[in-house]
C-alpha cells in the first residue's frame, strides 16, 4: 500500500501537538519513514524543541504499554494505552454480553 502524502500532510495539520509527540515517540517504530519527516517538520515549525521531543519520550515511556518498541494503542481511541482493565462487552449498548479486556489512555483510564 503506497503512502498518500498529501493525506498525510493535512492529518498532520489538523492534529494537536500532544497526538504529534506522541506519533514522534511512542509510535515512532510502527510509523512509515515519509510520514515520520512530515510530523518531524510539523513539530519543529510549532516550534517544539527536540529537548522537548525527548522530555515527551522520557514521560511517556515508562507508563505506556509496549508490545515490541511500539506503543499499544487505546481501545477507544488513538492515544498511547497506559492500563489494562476488565470490562463489558455490550450488545447495542444496552446488554452486557461478556466481559473483556479493554485498553485505556492516561485521560480515559478507570479510577
């Protein structure tokens, strides 16, 4: 599957600092080397600095959950995944069906 450049460029645009940070280090090693220069250079025109790239990876890396050198990603959206945690599965979201194991980001994470 050949990458769309273009598509890519205005995903990157339209995305927060924080999800390029987190692309740039957590999910660095899943990533397509062309899409990896596109966010590089969208940081670097934010104006992030590459102390701050490495500040980001030092935060984040001990708290995501890794399998390999990629981060996993949440189960309901596209954030680093930090805890596990036993859920319900629902059926048209009204009958619990069967429990099952959900992922969950540093903001959607059960307390």
């Amino acid at each position: 599957m050949e990458l769309n450049v273009e598509r890519v460029k205005k995903n990157v645009a339209a995305s927060t600092t924080e999800d390029l940070l987190d692309r740039a280090t957590v999910f660095r090693n899943g990533m397509e080397p062309a899409a990896l220069m596109i966010i590089d250079a969208e940081l670097q025109r934010r104006g992030v600095t590459p102390d701050e790239i490495h500040t980001h990876w030092e935060t984040k890396r001990a708290d995501v959950l890794m399998v390999g050198d990629v981060a996993r990603r949440r189960s309901f959206c596209d954030r680093p995944a930090v805890v596990r945690g036993w859920g319900w599965h629902w059926f048209w979201g009204r009958v619990p069906l069967f429990p099952r194991l959900f992922l969950y980001c540093d903001i959607h994470r059960r307390r």
